[in-house]
C-alpha cells in the first residue's frame, strides 16, 4: 500500500472492505474483474452462482465432499463451497464456463464428450475442471500416491489409468462413469 499525499493509505482494487455486514470484494473470474458486495460468511461458490450468474459450477454436498463444485484458484483445484468468497480477492479464478476460447471447446470438454463422460451430468463441470488441473500437474511432474517411480521424472504421459483415478478422487459421479471419465481425460492428457 502506498501513502497518499495527507499519509493515508491507499486500498489495492483487490483488497476487502467492510460496509455494515457486507464485504466488498473484487474477483478476476475467467479473466473478467467483478466487484462484488457479499456477506462474509458467503462462499466462492455461492458468489459465483448467486452473484455473478456463473452456474456451470454446481453446488451438490456444499461440504467438500464430492467435486462437483471445482474451480480453479491460481491454476489450482479447489472446491469453492470450501472457500470464502473474499479469501479469493486479487486472485485468478477459472470455472467451467472459462475454458473455452473462441467457441472451440477445451480438450477435456471435447474428450468428455467424445468418450460420454457423463450422463446426468451434475458433477460433470467438477471433473472436467479437475482433469484439466490434474493433467497440469502431471504436466508440471508432480507426482500422486499412484505414481509408480516418483524418483523419476514425471510427465502427463505417464498418466495411467491408475494414476488418473487417484488424481480424481476427490470427485464423485452418482451414475458411476468413472470408466468413461478416466478414458477422457486419458485421451485428453494424450492430445497434450
């Protein structure tokens, strides 16, 4: 923060401010700054469904149990009905409806659709924003408790179905598509 010319401080556009019992947050969501005016007790994912008419982004168990509510926070997973709201100010936010570009699908997208990774489709946003992250990760060399040799290097095409099904188990599917889920993002991870 920078003192101004009376030797107050200036507030960064990112900072959260209090107004009686809202608090003003501004969120960068799948590249676009939104200021908001919540209640501090309001989570990313209510904010984002409630406040900025991002629905792609379900809220199923709201107590981190399934995926379906996944987002990405700084390029990496996490379940927005866990988080508040303006513990998220001045970061990156990516959610489902975010990762197209230019009306050409995300590879997972077009994977899960190429090998019908869904079928209700409720927790499908979740999985898809988990695979990118997931493949991101292998990208990036990190390995899971799956991984086989973590002595080595580790890269996306490593990614056995093992590996994939431990990468995405914080995520539930209720109609049980995990094998079409698991050959998508294989698939995608693939396409690279």
């Amino acid at each position: 923060m920078k003192p101004t010319a009376t030797g107050a401080c200036e507030t960064p556009e990112h900072i959260v401010t209090h107004d009686d019992a809202r608090v003003h947050v501004s969120l960068t969501v799948n590249g676009r700054v939104h200021a908001i005016a919540v209640e501090p007790r309001t989570t990313l994912l209510d904010a984002l469904r409630e406040e900025l008419a991002l629905t792609g982004t379900k809220k199923a168990c709201d107590r981190g149990e399934c995926g379906a509510c996944t987002v990405h926070v700084e390029g990496r997973r996490v379940l927005s009905c866990m988080t508040l709201a303006a513990m998220q100010a001045g970061k990156r936010i990516a959610t489902i409806e975010g990762l197209e570009r230019d009306g050409v699908l995300h590879p997972v997208q077009a994977a899960f659709i190429e090998h019908d990774g869904f079928q209700c489709g409720f927790c499908t946003s979740g999985q898809i924003m988990s695979g990118v992250a997931m493949i991101e990760e292998a990208k990036a060399g990190w390995p899971s408790a799956a991984t086989a040799d973590i002595r080595g290097p580790f890269t996306a095409a490593d990614l056995s179905d093992a590996e994939i099904r431990e990468r995405m188990s914080g995520n539930l599917c209720r109609c049980a598509c995990y094998p079409n889920i698991v050959d998508a993002i294989a698939e995608a991870a693939r396409r690279g």
